[in-house]
C-alpha cells in the first residue's frame, strides 16, 4: 500500500486491495457451498445433518476467526506508522493464541456437543451425520486458525493476492476430497455428508502449508523472518490482541449465531424446511461475501490510513466504500430475484424442497440488501479499532431487536418460518442505521 493523493488513486487502490479479497472469500466461503450443494446430492437426510453440523460449527468458526483477524488492524497500523520491527514478534503470538484457542474449542466441544443434540431431538440419520461431520471438522480448527494468523499478515500489508491465490488452490482440493468421501470414488470410504466434513478438514492443513510456503519464501514477507527466532509467549501481547479481536470475534458470533439459532428453530418445521432453509441461507453467505470484502478491505486502508495519521484520507475511503456496497447491494437484489429458480435448481431435484427454496431466497435477497450497508460501516470502524461499541451494536440488533422479533411473527402470526428471516431483516436494518451514527461520531472525535 501507498499514500494516495487524488480520488482516482485511491479508487485504483481500493480495487487493488478488494479483488483479491473478494476472490479469496468467494474460495473461502465455497467449501460451505460445495458441502451443502454436494451432500443435497447424496439425500435429503444427508443435506439436513451438515445443514445442522454447520449451523452449529460456523457461528463458533467465524467468530474466532474474527477474534483472529484483530491483527489486521493492529499490523496494518504498524506499517503505517513504520515500525515493522514490531511486527514479527506480533505474529509470532498471534500463531500462540490461534493454536490455543482452537484447542480450548475442541475440549468445549467434546464436553457439550452430545447435551445440545439431545436439545435438538433430530431424525436418527440427521443426528448421526450431523455430530460425525462435527467431529470430521474438529480435527481441522487449528490448522486453519494458525492460517488465519498469516492471512491477516499479508493482507495487513496490502498484499491480498497472496491469500486469494492459496484459497483458489483450496477450492478444488476441497471439492476433490469431498468427492472422494462423500461418495466413495478410488477406494475410498463412502461416508456421505460426512464425508464433507473430512474432505473440509484436510484441506484446512493444505491451507495452512501454503501460507506457511509464502511467508517463508515470498517477499515482502521472508524479510521479517518470522521463524527465525524464538519469541516466548507473552501474555501482554495476548491481552493486547484479545481487546481488539475479542470484540471483533463477539460481533460476528452474534451475526453468525443468530443464523445458526434460526437453523435450530426451522428443526420443528422437518426436514424438508431445514433443507431448504440452508441451501437459501448457503446461497445468501455467497452473496454477502461482496459486502464482506469491502468491509476487509476499508478495515486495511482505514487502518492504514490512520496509523499514517491521515484523518481526510481515512474518511474518503470509507464514504467509498460503503456507497458501493450499497449499489452493488441494490443491484443483486434486482437480479437474483429474477433467477431464484435457477439457484435452487443447484441444491435438489425435489420439487417440494426446490419451491420452499425459492420462498426462503427471496427473504434471503432483501437481508443482503440490510447487510450491504452495516457490513461496510462495521470494517471502518474497525479500522479505527473502534470494535466494542460495534459489539453492543451487534447484540442489540441480532439478539435484542431480530431474533425475537422473528420468534413473534413466526409463533404469533401466520408466517411461520419465514418469520425468523423477517426477523433478521428488521435487526440488521436497525443495526446498520445505528453504526452509521456511531461513525459519524467517532469521525467528528478524531477530527477535533
């Protein structure tokens, strides 16, 4: 990255910045999609259980994920501010705390995943493929966490390509694998949607041997030699990481859980309806990676921006961005709508599952539409590192204001599943007015 001096530049800039990203979160996020499309090809039993596995896994997986990517804007503001040779001794704890956590979630998750089943009171069949496909993915969190640590590295430094490049290698993997186990090719076990959950697993470890290939051997990143030293674990460090990333990873477990709550909720409606209700939501998660990447992306050159200590550039880059989230937001909408019939077609052949699939993408649609505005605000003000307001935010809209709001227009009115998606529109629509107020504050602060 480099100071820009005119709006041309920093267009280019940001595009620079945001293709790569969004390439590397389509790839990232499509090993989800070719689950849920793939096990929708074994049977209806097979698409349900990794629809409830994933329900249950992501919200967690994301969360720590963002816990994780507060390192952006604490390494992007060091570069900033020119003191790289802070940096190596950041990533080395990062690495620390990404390996630990991951550690602690899969001991949480042995101890509690068997009560939470019996909550869930599913089919047999769903059941078992459920906590097999979990237990498939346990044994990929920490490869894939200490990725992450590296993922933010490049991308803190503007270099997204690198991670676009190891994630477009992933994707094939992935599909490869889950070919592989899901339907028994080559001699290998046919273990359905459960072979999902392997093939994602392995391919975590490939993700993390690729990143570990670049920094090691790839400038800019081979000069801060990140291996060549001992560093001690350093609780400090930690603390300092977890105050960014805590409030960061609480955030999007909000938003991510308040999905796989509803995914819960749609288990009293069938299977059926909790087929459906994961292929529109599958389908959804692809789409709001637009969103996504401008947010990234304006967290990095926000960051960046103010690490240098220029507050007008910071601000430019940040009305950039989300107006055109929004446009590109409104636009999808308009288009998608037109070839819901055609999305659903991806997920099954059958003809009851396919018309609930419609139903639920059209609800689906217009939530982009809400996210398309709060996900651009939350990455600037994470560029700021203003991340614990963005929390309480995050709480109201999903828990306070959308889930129950969802719960009453289900229960207590006649739209039964439809209403938690509803729901979920009211929260985030009140969540995106209430970020952009929080922006405008803290934009004023800064400037005095």
């Amino acid at each position: 990255m480099k100071q820009t001096h005119s709006s041309l530049e920093k267009i280019k800039q940001f595009f620079i910045v945001l293709l790569p990203i969004f390439i590397t979160q389509i790839s990232l996020i499509s090993t989800g999609f070719f689950d849920t499309v793939m096990a929708g090809h074994v049977s209806e039993q097979d698409l349900a259980g990794v629809a409830v596995g994933a329900n249950l896994f992501m919200p967690v997986f994301g969360s720590i994920l963002g816990v994780i990517s507060g390192l952006t804007p604490i390494i992007s503001q060091l570069y900033g501010a020119r003191k790289k040779e802070e940096i190596p001794f950041v990533i080395i704890q990062g690495l620390y705390l990404s390996v630990i956590i991951g550690i602690v979630l899969i001991l949480l998750a042995a101890a509690f995943i068997q009560p939470v089943f019996e909550l869930l009171n599913l089919e047999p069949r769903v059941d078992y493929i459920a906590k097999m496909y979990l237990t498939a993915m346990a044994f990929g969190v920490c490869p894939i966490f200490a990725a992450g640590v590296f993922r933010n590295f490049m991308d803190a430094f503007g270099y997204t390509r690198f991670t676009m490049l190891i994630t477009i290698c992933a994707v094939p993997c992935n599909i490869f694998m889950n070919y592989l186990f899901m339907f028994g090719k080559f001699g290998f076990p046919e273990l359905g949607g459960i072979g999902a959950g392997v093939g994602t697993s392995i391919t975590f470890y490939v993700v993390l041997g690729l990143n570990v290939l670049v920094v090691r051997r790839l400038s800019p990143f081979k000069e801060y030699h990140i291996f060549s030293r001992f560093c001690k674990p350093s609780l400090n460090q930690w603390k300092r990481q977890l105050c960014i990333g805590l409030p960061i990873g609480s955030a999007m477990f909000c938003e991510q859980s308040i999905f796989g709550a509803v995914g819960i909720f749609m288990t009293v409606y069938g299977t059926g309806v909790i087929a459906a209700h994961q292929a529109a939501l599958n389908f959804t998660t692809m789409v709001y990676m637009i969103p996504l990447s401008i947010s990234m992306t304006l967290t990095i050159l926000v960051g960046f921006e103010i690490g240098a200590k220029r507050l007008k550039d910071a601000k430019k880059y940040s009305y950039m961005g989300v107006g055109l989230s929004m446009l590109v937001a409104s636009t999808l909408a308009i288009v998608l709508i037109q070839f819901k019939g055609a999305i659903a077609m991806l997920y099954t052949n059958d003809e009851v599952v396919n018309q609930l699939v419609q139903s639920f993408i059209v609800y689906a649609i217009f939530l982009q539409v809400s996210d398309g505005v709060s996900a651009p605000i939350q990455g600037t003000l994470r560029g700021y590192k203003d991340v614990k307001i963005t929390f309480f935010l995050a709480v109201l809209s999903y828990w306070v204001i959308g889930l129950p709001a969802g719960y009453i227009l289900a229960n207590y009115f006649s739209y039964g599943p439809y209403g938690y998606w509803m729901g979920l529109i009211i929260g985030i629509a009140v969540g995106a007015v209430l970020l952009g107020f929080r922006l405008r504050l803290v934009q004023r602060k800064l400037a005095g």
